[in-house]
C-alpha cells in the first residue's frame, strides 16, 4: 500500500460523549492525527424492519491508508451501535504541508504495522 496516501474515516455515534472518547483515544494511539467531530445530526435509517429516527454525532477521522482498518477495528471495539457506519473515504487530493504533518503525526503507529 501507498504510505504516502491520506484517507477520511467517517463514522456516527449516538452521542457527543462517545464520539469524544472514541476521538481521543484515537488521536492518543496515533492511529490518526485528527478527528472532527460534529454534533447535532438527524438520521433515518432502516433498522430491523422499521424506519427510525436518531440524534447522532459525525465524527471524521483523519488518516494514513495504511491505517484505515486498525482504525475500523479499534472504532468497532469502542462503539455502542451493533453496526457503526465506518465508511473509508479515499482523498483525491491533499494540500501537502497538510499531508506531511498527517503523516508525521501516525508515523509511530504506522511503524507498528
């Protein structure tokens, strides 16, 4: 894989707590050098038969390629829903001061391969 590639993880969870936690030990391991977290979205979604309604919060993660199913997995592992949207968004195009400092940043996990 391309080490030099940057991809946005995208995720939901049910509350700003738990996006918060799951955001900062994601930063705190490495596997990404940031996460933007928006709060205060409404979601509808097919769940077992019935549409529901949900109050969610957004939470994008900023990654290596590389890392994308560590960060899947250690999502999975932290997350309430028993199927978390995680959706690895490939990036066209990365402004690249932004993505040296990125890759600086998960130089440590990546080496953990």
């Amino acid at each position: 894989m391309n080490t030099d590639r940057a991809v946005f993880v995208y995720t939901t969870y049910p509350s700003i707590v738990e996006a918060e936690a799951a955001g900062r030990a994601l930063v705190g391991e490495r596997l990404c050098a940031c996460v933007n977290i928006l709060p205060g979205m409404v979601s509808y979604y097919w769940w077992q038969g019935a549409v529901e309604r949900g109050e969610e919060a957004v939470m994008i993660v900023k990654t290596r390629a590389e890392l994308s199913e560590r960060v899947a997995s250690a999502i999975k592992d932290r997350h309430s829903y028993a199927v978390p949207a995680i959706i690895v968004i490939p990036l066209e195009s990365v402004d690249q001061p932004y993505l040296e400092w990125l890759m600086a940043e998960t130089e440590a996990a990546a080496g953990q391969g």
